[in-house]
C-alpha cells in the first residue's frame, strides 16, 4: 500500500479500522501495515482520537429515580413471600429433596431474572439511541472529512504584465482541478480557452477546455500534475484541439505549479 498516492483510500480505511467496520483478514492486513508505515499507523490513532472524542460531547444517562423504586419494591416483596414460604415449609436441612429444590432459591433466581428484564426494557431503548445518534454524528464527521478538498497544488497564472488571471488548485482527495478566473479577460464566442501540462522535457498536455464561467472544475488524476513545473492556457478554435497537436493559438497566461508540502 502506498498511503501518499492514495490519500483518500487511507483515510477510509482508517475511519473503517476506528469505527470497527474493518474486520476479519482485512483488519488484520491493516494493522500489519501501520506497524511498519508511520503514516498509515497515525492515520489510524487519528480516527480513533476522533471516535474516542465523541464521547465528551455526549450527557450521561440515568434513568428515571421510579426505575429504582419499583425494583426495590419487587425485591422487598419477594423478600417477605420468601420468609412467609420458609416459616411454613419444612427446613430445608430435614428436606429429602435439598437445596437444589427449594422453592426459595427458584424464586430469588426468578427475582433476579425479573429484575434484569426490567432494567434492560427501561435502559436499552435509551442505549440504543445513544448509539444511534454517535453513529449518526460519526458519519457525519467522515462525509464532512471526505467532502473537504485535499489541496495539494497550487498555481497562480499570470498574463504578459505579470497580473494575475487564473488560480488553479487540484484537490487530490477527489481528483478534480478548480479554476477561478481572477482577471477581467473574457474568449470570443468563437473561442475557447485550453488548459496544457508542460512537462520537463515532454511535450505540452491538454487538461481540459475551459467553459465561460468564472469558476470551473475539471477532471484530472494526479499523475497529469504530478512532476509538472508549469501551466499555461492559450487561446484555441471553439471547443479546443487534440492534445496531441499541442498549442496552437497565442499562450495568454502561464505560471508554475507549486506543490504543497505534507
């Protein structure tokens, strides 16, 4: 597993891993893998930092003080049904039959039973919704994690004075790159803007035409801006060209393309 090329799967099976949704083989492959790379392993104690925290957000619950009362009262009438049975049986040391069929017994063990459904009856439906609701705010948390945008790279491209006229970010979480037009240009009808890597050494590649609006996203893995140094938008026919034939109108903005250290 290589964590840095797949951020996005690591922080899902570290979430799976903490919630305990990870079992079996692949649970124990995940381990396996966090002993021997410190990412994946702080991957891990992050998640589970944040599962362990939901807790301080949650009230303790009681319940309700009539809950208490009536078990009281169930025990101290079955404790004056028992004496009363007792002072009218035979004693239990005379009995042929012994202890393993004293009335008593069955009927404190019955108690007992009684007791517990009662509590679980009364506690369990509160319980279970506590729980509900931890979940519910778990899976929040991680579609909010997994909706946030991962940036990673950053450009800023300039026109011939040197002004600003495009940010571009790639977000490697969902592989996809934003384009905010920050300049006052606008393409004729008849035109269209197109995105190019300039690869060292390479040929320039097409990373998409650009629409009309002000802000745009594009597809894109991150192995088409990774080892890239620079961007640059020309001006093409409407539609764009083939990547292949590479520019073939004026570049009107370029700039290099930062990547932002981990």
């Amino acid at each position: 597993m290589q964590p840095q090329r797949h951020p996005e799967l690591l922080q899902r099976l570290a979430a799976a891993y903490a919630l305990g949704t990870l079992r079996g083989g692949a649970r124990r492959r995940f381990e396996t893998i966090a002993r021997e790379q410190p990412v994946v392993r702080a991957a891990a104690i992050e998640w589970q930092t944040r599962v362990a925290s939901l807790n301080e957000l949650q009230a303790s619950a009681e319940p309700a003080p009539q809950v208490w009362t009536r078990i009281q009262n169930l025990v101290r009438a079955e404790g004056e049904r028992i004496a009363i049975e007792q002072q009218r049986a035979p004693s239990a040391t005379t009995s042929p039959r012994g202890w393993w069929h004293s009335l008593a017994l069955w009927r404190g063990a019955g108690l007992a039973g009684l007791c517990t459904v009662v509590a679980a009856l009364v506690l369990l439906p509160g319980l279970r919704g506590e729980l509900d609701r931890r979940g519910a705010e778990v899976a929040e948390l991680q579609r909010q994690l997994l909706a946030t945008p991962d940036v990673r790279y950053v450009a800023v491209l300039n026109d011939d004075q040197a002004k600003p006229a495009v940010l571009v970010t790639f977000d490697t979480r969902h592989n996809r790159l934003s384009l905010q037009r920050v300049g006052g240009y606008q393409e004729a009808a008849d035109r269209s803007l197109q995105l190019w890597a300039l690869p060292p050494g390479a040929a320039p590649r097409s990373l998409g035409v650009l629409s009309p609006e002000r802000l745009l996203q594009l597809a894109a893995s991150e192995n088409a801006v990774s080892e890239v140094p620079a961007l640059a938008i020309s001006l093409e026919p409407l539609g764009g060209v083939p990547s292949e034939r590479g520019p073939t109108g004026p570049v009107l903005f370029h700039g290099p393309l930062i990547q932002k250290q981990i």
